[in-house]
C-alpha cells in the first residue's frame, strides 16, 4: 500500500510538471505574437534573417541544393561495434585534437597514392587531374574546415563498407592486395584516422568522386546514423574526395591560418604531395586618381569642339598629344585569396647520401631544428634487421641554453616519422639524456602503431631503435675525435719533417710544399678547432654519459679531453694520447681536481711527479670528481688521485726511496707522535711523506674517502644533506718532508722542549697553512687568524700587548640657523635625493 500511494504520488508530480510545461509554452507564444504585432518591422527584419540563411551557400551548397540532398539522401545505420565505440574514440583515443589534421592528410596522402599506382596499370586512371594535391581550406563565416585529395575518390559501397565501420580501411585491403604481388606499403586506417575529425566537429560532410560512379555525398553527425546521396551539382571535383567539418564552438582556432600552418608543418611537412592552403592576402594595386578622372572628363569634352577644326588644328593637336604627361595614380589596397604551398622541404633522407649537398643538409637541419647555424657533424644511414628505417641525426655548433635545467623534461630534438608523416617528438627512451643535444628524424616504413599514430605497441621496438642510434650518434662524436687526432698526429709528424729538411732544395719546389703544407695544415687546424668547441659545447653531457652509460663507457671515456702539467694554455689531451706518450717506467695515470690550473700546477702534491717527468691531469670541470669515481682504469692503467695517501709510482728509483723514508721514521718517531698528540682529532695521522721535494707539510685525503675537492662540491649542493655522506669525509693526513729545514729545525726544537707552547702554535700554524693550501676547510678560521697576526706582529716587531689607539672625536660644531630661502634649497635637494 506504502509504495501504491508513492507511485501514485509521483504520476501526480509528473502530470503537474508537464502541465505546468504546457502553460509555459503557450505563454511564450501569445507573448511573442503580441511582440511581432506590436513591432513589425522587427517581424521584417527576422523575414529578412530567415531569407538570408536560405540564400547561404555552405560548403558549395545552396539551400535548395541541400533540401534535395536530404530528400534524395539514403539512411544508414552504423554496425553495433561503431556505436558503442564511437564515443571512446572521440574521447579518450586522442590525446590531442590537433591529431585529425594529421590523419586526414595522411588519408588524403594515401588516396593520392593509391591512384597513382592503379595510373601504372591503366593509364586513363589520372584523366585531367595527373597534378595530385592536397587543399586545404577554412571559411570563418560558414564556420567549416575543408581538405579537398585529388585521389582514388570512392564510390558508394567504399562509402558503406569504410566509413561504416571502424578499424575497416580501404588503404589496408588495398595494401594486402599489392603486398601479394609487389612491395608497396601505405600509410593508415582510413575507418579510424577519419573519425578524428569528431574531437573538433559536430557534423562531417564527405564529398566523393571515383572513376567508375557519379558524385556522391555523405553526412554523419557522430551518431548511430549517416546518410548517402548522390551530389545534385553533378561531378564537381572530376575525381577525389572533400572532407568538410563543421567545427564546434571550442575549435575555433583551427579556422585560423597561422594555426593550421603550424600543425601542416609540425605533422605533414614531408609528405610526398603538395599541401596548399587558402591564404588571405592584402596586396597594393594602382589605380587612376580622382583628379586624373576629372581631367580625363574635361580633355574628351575639349577634343570633341576641337574635331569640328580643320586639319591644321589636328596637326596641332597630334603634337599636343605627344607632349602628354603620364597618368597619376594612386595604391589601393586589396583583400585577395590565393593558394599557397606549405609543404615546400622534401624528406631529404629518403635519398642516398652521396646525392645531397652540405646546403641540402645544412638548409634541413637548420628548418628542422630552428637554429641558425650549421651543424657540426652529421649522420645520414638506414638501420636494416628487425626493423627498417631511415635516419638523419646532427650535433649542433651549440649547446642549448637550457640543456642541464631540466634533465628530466622529455626530450622533442628526435622526431619519428611513418612514411613522412610526424608521429611524436616526446619520447623518454629514445636517446638517453645526456645524447638530449643530438638532433635527427627517424623514419619508419613498417613501425607497428596502435590506432591513434601516437604510441608504439611494442616497447622492444623502441629498445631497437635506441641501440641503433646512440650506436650511431657514438660513432659521429668518434669521427670528430679520431679527426683531431689524426690532425694533431700531422702536426707532430710535421715539425719533424720541417726539422729534417735540407737546404739544397730547389725554390720551386719548396713553394710547392710550402702551398700543400699551409692547406693540410688548415685543415689540420680546423678538425682540431672543430673537436675543441665540440668539449667546450657538449664536454659535460660526454662525462654525464660516463658516469650513466655502463655499456658504452668505454667509448665515451675515448672523447674525453683533460688539461695537464704538459700541455700549452688552450690546448688538452686525450686519455689514449696521454697513455701513448706515458715514460716506460710510469704505471699509471695521475690526476688531481681542483678550481684552475694555475692552483693545481702549484700543488705540492705534484712534486715529487713533475721530478720524475711523469704528466698529470688537471681536472678542473666539478664534473670529474663524479666522473673518476666511476673509472678505474684505462688501458689497463689505473687512475690515481695525487691528492690521496700512498701514492705510489711503480717504477725502480722507488724503491730507494723507500728505503729512505723508512730510516727517516724511524729518526722521527717521536716527532711524529708529538705532532700527532698537538694537533688532536684535526688529523687522522702523520708520515713522512714521499712525494714532497720542496714544500715542508701537506695534507692528503683517505685512500677511500672524498678529497677535500669533493666535499665542497657536496656541501655546495642547495639540497644535500650533510648526513647522507658524512662516513665519506676525507681523513686527514698530514705528510711532513723530513728533509725540509723548517722541519728538521722544529724536530729539534721539540727534541729539547716538548712542552713548548711556541713549538705547539708553529706545528698547529704549519697544519693549517696546509689544510688553507689543499683546499680543506678549517675548523677554527679565527684561530688561524690570529696566528697568521701574531706572525706578521713578530716580523713588524710589534710588541703583543700594544693597544689600539683611537683619538677623541672633534667637538660638535654649532651650525648657524639657516635662512628661509637656504630651508627651502635644501629640501629641494633632499627631495631630488629621494
């Protein structure tokens, strides 16, 4: 009974919504009556709106062209699958709507295709229209977007049976039907690329004309139905297809050329025919000037009363005549629309390489990447095996400005083509990180897509084409560097050549050479220059790629480039050539990190090294602290870090050494720990050093620890906590040369009075001028202040207890009142200095 009288009570709330309805209604019509009787001018001005929208031609259609199409039109339902797909594929296949333009260019590159190799086989197939185009067009006022194909056209079962169904393409029959009997491969799915077209439209009109039957036109509003009727204007296209979309109110944009020029060249600037677009252009055009027109007017009327004259007033007026000025006119200027091509650059690396210029090469790379230079490198090649295609790729002069702000951001330099149409330039794993200054195309004929272009369905794919192309950006950067070697190997040979010359060779020979020297030696100066600002540009994303790139860290640590105790200002050196020119007796490469070479070269940790004439590398870039922790060795040499403890030098006059360093421990044993006792937990130890020949102290970090070079890189980091590496800090050691004056004079100084607080303040001094020197940080900065003042105080002979004298402040000054006009000039120039 309870849900009777609730049921019952609902009919009564629907009965009563609906007849307050009904009273609504036949308010707003008695309403607007009255309205149109009381103002019929604004009756006749709607009259005139509706005879308007009857006259309006849309998409080539009049009014009554469009009532035919609907009388005549067949009605269609969709198959069940495309219903209830529909709405996915508008809403959630995309990501982007800017994609149908990209597919409906594709379908219309397609259809231009397919009537191109059906013209093989019969060559009355292209008729009239042999000039296969795309046209695009946009009427703002009409509010529609049209593509026009001069191509295979349809007919009414390819109506049917493509349009009618998704994932179902004529294209890709057409493409099982030729791969049967030859090679030839098109792009898309013509059923799903063509149902993009609803992201940005509520309405889709298809104009069609094929060879064998009439034109044809087919309408869908996105729903379960559309229509097919034949064309009451006849055949006006003589063969291909026009695609009209009725934008909706949100895609707007698209009717806007500068907008459809972008997306033409970001997705189908290589397509193999010519995308034109209906451009609206204002151009200047002379005209007569209004006075010119009024003396026109006056001279026919003179020339009439002066025809009545007799031949003598005609010989006259010929004379008159030819003493006539020019005409004036005026520039006027005009809205007209024309057609232009967009498409203008060609796929370039779909040709063989020997058939390109560097200009072709030069002009590709600088539309391709917007940069105004010329790259440094390139590489043009076809990747064959479990998966074709084609590729450019090119190192730019110059790095990005923001290549290391965000290493993180995907990278848009590698651009991935089907067929010469863009897919995607947004891709994490297409080229590692630090390769993210390489600029390319790749090009694919049969990449495995899913429906909407935009992903690959395979990840395997991708791994593929990564391995192939940091393979081959590796390969670019290695011709750049074996080129500067080549080059700095000429000049080596060269000199000694120079060196060995006879002077009993005849002049006109010595101008020969002299002339092939100075080229080679050009071009010799050239790959160096050229490899010298590609380290300068791109040197930190080569020690990125060593620290990350585990498998090709052997080819990377070859592009290297150091500065050392060796080399001129400017110039530096490779690891290979580094190990090449090693002495025989040297074991290993040495290197040491720090701020600049002039800090480094003065090191007292390269003495003993620079005695034995072995090179060092200086590492200046704070990249190369990461970088080293990563290299053990190269060509079976292991690195070592001079700024580390037991430093050793492999070689015969070390072992004498030893020998020498031991009797001298053993000498200053008690030395050693009295030092060690005064300076407390500042130091871990102190040794008799074996590297030092001229400086009395340094101090060294742990064989495993940071140097004192990477813990201020460390806690330079805005983020780093402290904490994370605290078991990483360097361990000090402070190694003393036993032979140095200084040294053995305090030795024996302490040899008589340990307890000395003099002895105490100069081993403390000599400590800290070390750690200043090394680079560490001191504990206490004040207390090594105040020694290094009661040093200078010593050498002043400035007595310690000599106070500061300030002298007494003058007395203040009564200043005399000011006069009123002196007032208001000073709070002028009190204003002016605010």
């Amino acid at each position: 009974a309870h849900l009777a009288n609730m049921q019952g009570t609902k009919k009564a709330l629907v009965c009563g919504l609906l007849a307050l309805l009904a009273l609504q209604a036949i308010f707003v019509v008695s309403v607007a009556s009255e309205e149109a009787a009381a103002d019929p001018a604004g009756a006749g001005d709607a009259t005139e709106v509706v005879q308007e929208e009857e006259n309006k031609v849309v998409d080539g259609l009049t009014a009554d062209e469009r009532k035919l199409v609907e009388e005549n039109a067949e009605k269609f339902e969709f198959q069940a699958e495309v219903g209830r797909l529909m709405d996915i594929i508008i809403n959630s296949l995309y990501s982007k709507k800017e994609i149908f333009l990209r597919e409906l260019i594709s379908n219309a590159s397609d259809a231009c295709d397919k009537i191109r190799f059906v013209s093989l086989t019969d060559r009355e197939a292209l008729g009239d229209n042999s000039d296969l185009d795309i046209r695009i067009e946009a009427d703002k006022d009409a509010r529609t977007l049209s593509i026009t194909d001069k191509g295979v056209g349809m007919t009414r079962n390819d109506l049917i049976n493509n349009l009618g169904t998704i994932a179902k393409s004529g294209t890709s029959q057409f493409v099982e039907a030729v791969q049967k009997s030859g090679d030839m491969n098109l792009i898309g799915q013509f059923g799903v690329g063509f149902y993009s077209v609803y992201l940005v439209a509520d309405k889709v009109t298809v104009t069609t004309k094929a060879n064998n039957d009439k034109q044809l036109i087919w309408e869908s509003a996105a729903d379960a139905n559309f229509s097919i009727s034949e064309d009451p204007r006849g055949n006006t296209l003589g063969r291909g297809t026009r695609v009209t979309m009725h934008l909706k109110k949100d895609a707007s944009e698209y009717l806007d050329e500068p907008r459809l020029r972008e997306l033409i060249l970001r997705y189908s600037e290589f397509i193999n025919f010519p995308i034109y677009l209906n451009t609206e252009k204002t151009v200047e055009e002379e005209v007569p000037s209004d006075e010119e027109e009024e003396k026109k007017e006056e001279s026919t009327e003179e020339n009439a009363e002066e025809a009545k004259d007799g031949e003598d007033d005609a010989e006259v007026k010929e004379v008159e005549e030819g003493e006539e000025e020019k005409p004036k006119t005026k520039k006027v200027k005009k809205t007209v629309r024309e057609w232009e091509q967009v498409n203008k650059n060609k796929a370039i690396w779909l040709r063989e390489a020997s058939d390109i210029s560097d200009e072709e090469y030069g002009n590709f790379y600088k539309s391709l990447s917007k940069d105004y230079q010329d790259p440094a490198a390139r590489m043009h090649f076809s990747a064959e095996g479990q998966i074709d295609f084609k590729s450019i790729l090119f190192i730019p002069k110059s790095a990005p400005s923001s290549m290391f702000d965000n290493m993180n951001k995907k990278m848009e330099n590698i651009k991935l083509y089907v067929r010469r149409v863009f897919i995607s330039d947004e891709f994490e794993d297409l080229v590692p990180r630090y390769l993210s200054f390489i600029t390319g195309v790749v090009d694919s004929e049969d990449l495995p897509l899913n429906v909407s272009r935009e992903m690959l369905q395979q990840s395997r794919i991708l791994k593929v084409i990564k391995k192939k192309l940091v393979s081959k950006a590796l390969e670019m950067i290695r011709k750049l560097s074996d080129n500067e070697e080549k080059a700095l190997d000429k000049g080596e040979e060269g000199d000694e050549k120079k060196d060995d010359e006879s002077e009993d060779k005849k002049e006109d020979d010595e101008e020969g050479e002299e002339e092939e020297g100075e080229e080679e030696e050009e071009d010799a100066k050239t790959s160096i220059q050229k490899y010298k600002d590609f380290i300068k540009e791109f040197g930190k994303a080569i020690k990125l790629g060593v620290v990350e790139d585990t498998k090709n860290r052997k080819k990377l640590v070859k592009f290297l480039r150091y500065e050392s105790t060796s080399t001129k200002d400017g110039e530096s050196v490779s690891l290979q050539r580094y190990v090449d020119r090693m002495p025989e007796d040297q074991k290993h490469v040495y290197y040491i990190a720090g701020d600049n070479k002039a800090d480094l070269k003065a090191s007292p940790y390269l003495e003993k090294l620079a005695k034995r004439g072995f090179e060092v590398l200086l590492m200046t870039d704070p990249m190369d602290e990461y970088v080293m922790q990563h290299l053990d060795e190269f060509e079976d040499r292991t690195f070592v870090n001079v700024a580390k403890e037991d430093i050793k030098f492999g070689d015969k006059t070390e072992k004498r050494e030893k020998r020498l360093v031991e009797r001298a421990k053993e000498d200053m044993k008690e030395f050693l720990e009295w030092f060690k006792e005064t300076l407390g937990s500042d130091c871990e130890k102190v040794v008799v050093s074996n590297r030092l020949t001229v400086s009395p102290v340094a101090i060294v970090s742990g064989t495993y620890g940071y140097t004192a070079h990477m813990e201020r890189l460390m806690k330079a980091q805005a983020l780093s906590d402290p904490s994370k590496y605290s078991f990483m800090a360097p361990k000090k050691t402070l190694e003393i040369n036993a032979f140095h004056p200084m040294v053995k004079e305090l030795a024996r100084r302490v040899g008589e009075d340990k307890e000395s607080e003099d002895n105490q303040k100069v081993a403390r001094l000599l400590f800290e001028s070390a750690m200043v020197q090394g680079d560490f940080e001191l504990s206490d900065k004040s207390r090594f202040t105040h020694a290094v003042q009661d040093l200078i105080r010593d050498r002043l002979s400035v007595a310690a207890d000599a106070q500061v004298e300030t002298p007494e402040l003058p007395e203040a000054e009564e200043e005399a009142p000011a006069k009123d006009g002196e007032k208001e000039e000073e709070e002028d120039e009190e204003k002016d200095e605010l």
